[in-house]
C-alpha cells in the first residue's frame, strides 16, 4: 500500500497506546509522531506542522480539552480527534465546542480509529479546497469599494443603514457603477452575512423562463419539468439576500406574484401545491427611471412602492473625479497579477485622457480597458499612445475632451452614442450644467430652464445630483 503523505501526531500519556497507533498509521501515512508529554509536543508544533492530532483528554497534569482551546488560540487549524476512557456526554460537547473534529472512546477499536482518521483528512483536504477556491473567486472578483467622492460616499452610508435594518431596497445608476458591489456590502454587513448571496439578473432570461428561475418548479409542472424539485432562486437565497437587477425587466404578470412574495414572505413553486416560506433579504437595482416606467404604466405602482423604501443612487464613473484613477491603478494591479506583467503606472499625458473620457460604460469600461492594456501592451507605462483606441464623445481618438466654445443666446450642443442614451442621462446632464452656470441657485437654473422650482427640485432629487455649496455631481 502506497503510503499518504501526511504528518500525524499523537499525544497520549500511554506509551502502549502510542506504540499501537503508531502502527497502525505507518502504514498507511508517511509521518507519525507520538508523544507522552503534552508539554513537548506543543513546543514542537510549530517544527513539524501537523495535518491532525489524536489527543487524548486525560494526561496525567494536564488536560487534552485545555490543549485543545490554546492550539485555538494560537491559530492552528487542523482537525483534533479527541481519545478518552470515559464516555462522557458533557465532555464530548465541550469538545466539538472547542473544534474537535471526532470522539473517540478507549480501549480504542482500531478499524473505527483508522475509518475516523481517513474521513477526518478527506474534510480536511475539501476544506482546504473550499479555502483556495474562495480566495481564488475573491481575487478574481475584489469586493473592495474603493473611492472617496461625496457621491460614492454618501451611497456607502445609506448602504451601512439599510444593511443593519430588516428591509428592502433599491439601487439607481447607470450600468456598470457598481450596484451589485454595494448590494454584496449590504449583505455583508447584514445580519444575513452568514447566508448565500444570490443574484439574478431580470433582463437576461427569457420571460417564459423568469418564473421557473425565480420560484423554481416540481415535477410535470411544464414539459421537460422531470425533476421532482427545482428550487428558484428565492429558495436559494433563503436566510440571505436576494438581488433582483434589473427589476424594470419583469413582466408585469410575474411583478404581482413578486409584489406577494415581498408582502408574505411565501410563495407556490410552479407546478406545486405546497407554499414555500422564505427569510431573504431583498435588494433591487435597476438603470431605468422606474417613476417613467410607473407613469408609462410599464411598472406596477405598488411593487415599486414596496420596493422603494430605502433607494441608493451610485453615480457615474465621469462624475467621480479623483476616484477615477484611484481605480485604474487598482486595475493595473490587479490585471499585473494575473498576466504576470510589471506595469508602472501612467504618463501624465494618459491621466489626462482618462480623467477627461466619458467612460460610458462606468467602472466597467474602465476595468475592460486596463484589462486589454495590461495583456496586450508590452512597456512599462500606459502613455497617450496606449490609450489611442479610445474616442472621445467628440470623435477624436486619443485627445481629451475640451471645453465646447461659448453658445450664443438660446443654443445647445448634444451629441450622442451610436447605441442611444437613456433621457435621464441626458435630463441629468442637463440639469448640472444649467446648475453649473447659476452657481448652484435652484431659482435662477429654474428660470433659465423654463420651469417651476418645485419641479427642479424634485428632478434634482430623483435624478441623484448632489449640491454642496458650489460642487454640484
């Protein structure tokens, strides 16, 4: 039998027991080292890094279950077979507190000591596995809100409040600034942080399918329904949190039986009889001016109240300032990790151009670019050259946007992408700049657009626009 390579050690005050173990496991592992002095073997941890300890409770002076919280404390992970002659209920629950793996009772039946050992470092291993991969998942997806602008701070606080209070929200911005990172900080900052973090989006599933996926289906529900249970999503995300993106996407018959399940927390899997009772946490997002969509009579009205309680607006990436570049060098960080490149920074010709582009397509437009410098690029700086693919909303690659010349009395400039823009952008837009001539006087931007105050102030409201003294985002 090929032996495993493994490390073991034993502590047990009995060295007729020590030797016994010990051939047992030689066996089969390639390292076993026993002790009878528990003092000894825990100056000697640290040299020989154990992958499991068989550790008796009672040796002589000391105890197993007091070695056991120290090894805790000190930070060693691996897994702990406790030995005892005693059958000991209350014991063997202080035990497993303490993070014991197994429990084993003397005079030892070594088949059972061998079948608890083998399973113990199957865990062990898949735990471990679990451990790579998560760390691996959360490289590739950082879950850092980096940036300090008054915008992306202000959605960060809203965030903290509706994270600690037992309700829904919903998350406003263009695509791409980063809805679903503020909905994973709430969940994680949620009493539902233990639970699974579960995330559809309403826009990319046919809507055929949309009711399947959000409420799962049993069987002979529809053809080719042949398991006997399917769980949706909200099943899924049951004791955590559930983010809907793009509700403006649902169709308005699934929007009531949505509407239902925010209302009674249950719902019918299609197909079953029996109602489902769930505990999630429900965020939703969405591009869209969903107040339009109401109006339209494209949105339900009273979905979007429910939903509406608590609303976050995460502006765009152009409105951003200083948090631009604080990102493309995460970036460049990031994307010199994973193509094993040394990328420096950039020149300060290339700041310009990125601190002046658009970047319609916010944070990811931005991570996409540094993605494609980063892999294709072979020096060390990202100049005005690397970024000559870019164009601007003028037209003109690799140049930054300037300033548009004076306007005379009653004339504007709007130019759009090819792929459209959405009215409140433009709205929005708008609105800033007329803000911008009047140095944040509402009456007098109210004037020069023609409109009521109450009006302004209530688009300036809905829309997100920040006004602080003369800083208006």
């Amino acid at each position: 039998m090929e032996q495993q390579n493994y490390t073991i050690v034993v502590i047990e005050d009995d060295p007729l027991v020590n030797s016994t173990v010990k051939g047992i496991l030689t066996k089969k592992y390639t390292k076993v080292v026993t002790y009878t002095d528990a003092q000894e073997a825990q100056d000697e941890f640290h040299l020989i890094g154990p992958d499991l300890v068989l550790l008796d409770i009672f040796l002589g002076h000391a105890n197993g279950l007091d070695i056991l919280e120290m090894l805790r404390k000190q930070g060693y992970t691996m897994p702990v077979i406790m030995m005892t002659a005693f059958s000991d209920i209350k014991m063997a629950v202080r035990a497993m507190k303490l993070g014991a793996e197994d429990f084993i009772v003397k005079p030892l039946d070594l088949e059972q000591l061998e079948v608890a050992v083998e399973k113990t470092l199957e865990n062990y291993d898949l735990r471990r596995q679990v451990d790579l991969l998560s760390e691996k998942l959360r490289e590739e997806r950082p879950n850092e809100i980096l940036g300090s602008s008054e915008g992306l701070n202000k959605a960060i606080e809203t965030a903290k409040i509706i994270a600690s209070a037992d309700t829904t929200a919903i998350l406003l911005g263009e695509s791409g600034t980063g809805k679903e990172l503020i909905a994973r900080f709430i969940h994680d900052n949620s009493n539902k942080a233990k639970g699974p973090f579960v995330t559809i989006n309403c826009g990319a599933i046919p809507r055929e399918l949309a009711e399947n996926e959000l409420f799962g289906y049993e069987r002979g529900a529809f053809t080719g329904a042949t398991e006997k249970i399917r769980p949706g999503k909200f099943e899924q995300a049951n004791r955590g949190t559930i983010l809907l993106d793009e509700i403006s996407e649902l169709s308005m018959d699934l929007q009531v039986k949505l509407l239902r399940v925010l209302q009674e927390r249950s719902f019918y899997r299609l197909g079953g009889t029996k109602e489902i009772s769930v505990d999630v946490k429900v965020i939703a997002s969405t591009n869209q001016e969903l107040e339009k969509l109401v109006e339209d009579g494209k949105f339900r009205e009273d979905l979007f109240y429910r939903l509406n309680v608590a609303r976050i607006y995460l502006p765009p990436l152009r409105d951003r300032g200083a948090d631009i570049m604080l990102l493309a060098k995460a970036f460049v960080k990031e994307f010199n990790k994973k193509f094993n490149k040394n990328v420096k920074g950039f020149s300060p010709d290339a700041v310009e151009i990125i601190n002046n582009y658009q970047w319609k397509g916010n944070i990811r437009e931005l991570r996409n670019v540094i993605e494609r410098i980063i892999l294709l690029e072979s020096g060390d700086m990202i100049t005005r050259e690397t970024l000559s693919f870019l164009k601007t909303a003028l037209g003109q690659p690799g140049t930054p946007i300037k300033a548009i010349a004076e306007l005379s009395d009653g004339q504007h400039f709007l130019q759009i992408a090819s792929n459209g823009v959405s009215m409140g952008n433009v709205l929005r837009d708008l609105i800033i700049q007329t803000l911008n001539i009047t140095n944040g006087n509402q009456i007098k931007a109210a004037k020069l657009l023609g409109i009521s105050r109450a009006k302004l102030r209530y688009r300036i409201e809905q829309l997100g626009i920040n006004i602080t003294g003369k800083s208006i985002t």
